[in-house]
C-alpha cells in the first residue's frame, strides 16, 4: 500500500510538473508573441517617424536649394548687369582712347608741318637778307638802319596817332587810379565828416562808469551794442562816452536806454535788454506825438494816426543838412503861401508840402525812391489822387501835372536852396550804409544787421535754430562775396556773424 502510494503520488507530480511545463511553456510562447508584435509595432513606428522626418529633411534642402538658386540667379544677373556696364565703359574709353590717339597724330602732324614751314620760312629770310646785302651793299646794321627810316617815313601818321592812342589810354588809367586814391583817402578820414550828424554824446556821473558799461571782459557792451545796434565809443574823454550810428532813431533810442541805465546803476545783459525794449515802447509814442504836432502847427487834420507816425520818423532824419520833418512843414508853409497867391487848391499843396519827404522816413527800409515810396504809403491810407501825383512828382522823375504838384514842387527848391542846405554827403552816407544792412537781412536765417565803423563792419545776428556754426562761417562769406558783387564802396567791409543761443529755467 505504501509503494503504490508513493508511485501513485510520484506518477502524479511527474504528471503535474508536465502540465505545468506545457502551460508554462505555452505562456511563455504566448509572451514572446507579444513582444514580437510590440517590437514589431515600435519598429514601425520608429519607420514612420524616419520616413517623416526624412521627408522634412528633403523639403528643407530643396526649400534652401531653390533660396540659393534664387540668390544665385539674382547674383548672376547684377554681375552681367555689372559686366554689361562696364563692357560699355570699356567701349567708350576704347573711342575715347582712339579719338585721342587720332587728335595726336594729327597734332604731331601738324606740329612736324609747323616745324618745317618755321624752318623754310628762316631759310627764306636769310636768303632775302643776302640778296639786300648783294644789291644794296650794305651791311646787316646799315640795311636794319635804312629800313626803319624807311618805315618811319611811310608810317609816321600812324605811329602818331598810335602814340596819341597810348597816351589817352594811360591818362584814363590815371584818372581812375587818382579816383579811387582819393576815395581810399575820403573812405578813410569818413569820420571827420559825419561824426557831428552820426554819433551823440552821453555825460557820466563818474568816471568809473565806464568801467561798469564795458563790463567783464566787455560783456555789457558787447550786449548793448548787439541789442541798440549802434557803435559805443569808450576813450579818454573825461565824463562823457559816445554812441554812434548813422540810423538817428536807433542811435536816439541807444542814448535815452544808457542814460537810464547809468541813472540806475544796474548794468547787464538782461537790464540792457528790459530798458531798451521800455525805450523803444516810448520813443513809439513820441514819434506818434511829433507827427501830431507837426500836422496841428501845419493846420493839416484828418491824417491816419499811423500816416502820422509815419511822419514822426522824419525828425530823426536829416537830408541836405536840415531836418526832414521841419523842411517838411516849411515846404507846406511855402506851398500854401504860394498856392494863395495864385489861386491853386491851399489845402492839396498844404497836405502835398507836408506829406512830400514821407517815403525817406522807410527809404532805408523798402528798396526804391522816397517819391515813389511816398505815393505807395500815402495810396495805402486813402489820400487823394492829387495829393500823390504831387508828391510823386516832387523829385521830377515824373511830370508834375497840376499846378498844385508844381508849387510843391517849386517850395521844396526854395527851401532846399537856403544857405548851408547843399550838402549831400550825409544823405549819401546814411543810403550806403542802409544798403549794407539791406544785404545781410535779405537773407533767410538772419535776424538783425548793423552797419557801424562807418560802413567798415556789419555785424549780422542770426537764429540759432535755423542757422549752425558751420552755417555761420559760409553765411559770412555769402555775405561778403555778395557785398562785393551788389554794392559800390571804397576800402574794406569786415563781416562778423554772432550765433547766440540762450536758455532760462526758473527754480519755484
């Protein structure tokens, strides 16, 4: 019982370990089979994924391919661009090049031509010279001699009237030559003969006053002359210190706006600048008063208040040695005593005679005659026809048409030929001067000119926004070259440009 037991018992765990085994075995396959098919799926992913990639690398080297066959193509086309340009170059210096080798064969040509008629044309003067000596017997010396008397004789009205020529021509240059020494010599001693008509003396309290107007090293004058535009004069004048100029208003205004800064005491830039604009507002309302008063004494009403301003300008102008606003109403006066004896219009001459000298109050200003200025100015305030005619006639550049133009115009020529009215030069001096300052402000950028040492400086202000410092220095030669080319004058003209450019800020 016990062995069949145990056979039993071995005979089922054999069997046992063989199912076992069948069933493991069969797992075991069943396994492998997955991992087959997982290897096999992961392999064909893997496939997939560098299939898809290597069609992406092959759409990026075709997409770069073709970018670089475009540039290529665009690179080829500039340099047969290039090489078609240059090829054509190289054709025209090739013309170029022939043509000139022809133009030097034909000058070597004609060089060599010149060389051999130069050559035969000696060959026949010595062979002329030898026939004379052969015929005349003389010597070279005797024939020369022989043949200048001869030619002497046969030309000797010539040679005259040459030698008349010659000598015409050389007092003309020394007439020239005389003028301009003398007017270097005039354009020289100028001062000698404007200064009591161009500059005004200003007394000082104290003598160290003038230390204070020049300032730091010359900061205050520097800044009054550059904002009064006139010339100011510090010597050894004791108690006094002059301003010059040749615009009377300007210099006018320069005296009241240093004669209250020395009464004040603070003198600066800023100070210089504050008076002189309170100054200008005045002397605005003083000349409104002195048109006013001057119609008024006249008996001429109804005038513009800014006609009449106008004509307070004319006090500070000075023409034939007299005072233009008092010649004026001197040649009303005339003009209306004139016009009652003869019966003409009184109050057209009366308004005429004053009114006729009104274009030199901008002359300096407005290019043109002061006639023609005149009747522009008074068209512009509504005045009658012939009261314009008169005034434009004035100076006989047009006819005077009405017998008021021409007792205008008789008026004027009494009062101009009092004793001591004949002097021009003043007039003249101030026209040249206006001129000057007329070329620097005609141009864009500049914002002021001053014409001062007599017409030998101009100094010119321009803006800083609109003009740099390389601007300046081409703007000071535009500016002489075209003084040059513009204007009549004697000497040497200095131009100095100023650039300035200053900022405020105010700490609250």
């Amino acid at each position: 019982m016990d062995t069949i037991n145990i056979i039993l018992l071995l005979f089922g765990a054999g069997l046992g370990g063989f199912a076992g085994f069948v069933i493991r075995n069969k797992q075991i396959k069943e396994e492998g089979a997955k991992v087959r098919r997982e290897q096999e799926k992961a392999l064909q992913d893997a496939h997939g994924k560098a299939n898809e990639m290597i069609m992406r690398a092959k759409n990026e080297v075709l997409k770069e391919r073709e970018e670089a066959q475009k540039d290529e193509r665009v690179k080829r086309k500039k340099l047969e661009e290039t090489e078609a340009r240059l090829l054509k170059k190289e054709e025209s210096m090739d013309g170029k090049v022939e043509e000139l080798d022809k133009m030097k064969s034909k000058l070597e040509e004609k060089s060599e031509q010149l060389k051999k008629e130069r050559e035969r044309a000696v060959e026949l003067v010595n062979e002329q010279e030898k026939k004379l000596q052969e015929v005349a017997g003389l010597k070279p010396e005797d024939a020369k001699k022989l043949l200048l008397e001869q030619i002497e004789k046969e030309f000797k009205d010539e040679m005259v009237s040459y030698a008349k020529h010659l000598e015409a021509e050389m007092k003309e240059d020394v007439d020239a030559k005389a003028r301009q020494i003398l007017a270097d010599a005039i354009q020289r001693y100028a001062s000698e003969t404007t200064v009591e008509s161009t500059t005004t003396s200003v007394p000082l309290p104290a003598e160290d006053m003038k230390g204070r107007i020049i300032g730091r090293e010359g900061r205050n004058i520097n800044a009054f002359e550059s904002v009064t535009g006139v010339d100011v004069i510090v010597d050894d004048t004791p108690g006094s210190i002059i301003v010059s100029g040749f615009d009377p208003i300007r210099r006018y205004m320069a005296k009241i706006t240093l004669e209250r800064l020395v009464e004040d005491g603070r003198i600066h830039p800023a100070r210089i600048e504050e008076t002189y604009a309170k100054v200008k507002e005045e002397v605005n309302l003083l000349i409104k008063d002195l048109g006013d008063k001057a119609a008024f004494e006249v008996g001429v009403a109804g005038l513009p208040p800014n006609l009449l301003k106008i004509l307070g300008r004319l006090k500070f102008r000075i023409a034939y040695g007299q005072n233009v606003l008092k010649h004026s109403m001197e040649v009303a006066f005339l003009s209306a005593g004139i016009a009652g004896l003869l019966g003409a219009n009184i109050e057209v001459c009366k308004k005429a005679g004053l009114l006729h000298d009104i274009g030199k109050a901008v002359d300096h200003e407005v290019q043109g005659k002061h006639a023609s200025i005149g009747r522009d100015i008074l068209k512009k305030f509504g005045l009658p026809e012939e009261v314009l005619q008169a005034v434009e006639s004035n100076e006989g550049d047009t006819e005077a048409e009405s017998l008021e133009a021409k007792i205008v115009q008789v008026a004027n020529l009494i009062s101009v030929a009092r004793p001591g009215a004949n002097k021009d030069n003043m007039e003249n001096y101030v026209k040249r001067l206006s001129d000057i300052e007329k070329v620097a402000t005609s141009i864009s950028g500049v914002e002021k000119a001053f014409a001062v040492q007599a017409g030998r400086e101009l100094r010119v202000f321009v803006s800083p926004d609109e003009i740099d410092d390389l601007q300046s220095i081409k703007l000071s030669h535009e500016i002489a070259r075209k003084i040059e080319k513009d204007l009549q004058y004697t000497g040497k003209i200095k131009v100095e440009v100023t650039r300035e450019k200053r900022v405020e800020a105010f700490a609250g």
